[in-house]
C-alpha cells in the first residue's frame, strides 16, 4: 500500500522555507503519495497535523523560527516541538521535524537542507517492523 505523507511548511520566511521543501522532497521515495499544506507560521504547524491525523500515515513538519529581542522565540519553539511530539508519540505516527530554531539569519540559511533530514527519520521510522 502507497505511503501518504502530509509535509506541513511553515512560509512566514519564504526563502528558508522553500529550501526545507526541496530538500525534504528530493529524499522521499516517489512511490510515497504527497500532499503540502502552507501555513503562516510554526505555531500553525501541530494544530494542522491534528486535523489530518486519520488520513496520513506520516508528517514533516518544515519551518523556522529566529531569535529577536523578546521571550517570543523561546514560548513558540517549545510549544510546538512540544505539540508535535505529543501528537507523534499519541498517534503512533512519525512526525519529521524540520523546524529550525537559529539564533540569526545566517545560521537559518546554512541549515535549510534540513528539510532531508526530516524526510528520511519518518522514512526509517515506517520501515521499522
């Protein structure tokens, strides 16, 4: 049976995003059916799993997160990778997480590949027996 992957891309920085995008896509099987849902931001990102959780057998979870001058960066980054974690080990699905959390720019530009790494731990995890 097909593989139905939902990956959920965070835009809110477009650039960063596109490139977790490619990089994921590029590393998952074509035999794998896929289907991506653009939300504003990372936040969005587990309320949009939870809706979805019936119908896919996997998640990826792309976005990024940079750190300003207020708390903002560290309540957002925790309560999603938190939410996320929570519907993966709940549900029993794997739930890839491309979300980065960098301190500037710079460090978001050097690490938009990060999209693969995301796509091949929901791969291993499907392979398991």
């Amino acid at each position: 049976m097909k593989k139905k992957i939902l990956i959920i891309v965070a835009d809110y920085y477009k650039e960063i995003a596109l490139g977790l995008l490619n990089s994921a896509k590029k590393n998952l099987p074509r035999s794998f059916e896929t289907k991506i849902i653009k939300v504003p931001g990372v936040f969005e990102i587990p309320i949009t799993i939870s809706k979805y959780l019936k119908k896919f057998d996997a998640f990826i979870a792309l976005g990024c997160v940079i750190k300003g001058k207020t708390p903002h960066f560290d309540f957002i980054s925790q309560s999603s990778i938190n939410a996320i974690m929570d519907l993966a080990v709940n549900s029993k699905k794997p739930v890839g997480n491309g979300i980065l959390t960098c301190l500037n720019m710079n460090q978001a530009k050097d690490r938009k590949k990060k999209g693969a790494e995301a796509a091949k731990a929901i791969i291993s995890v499907l392979s398991q027996k």
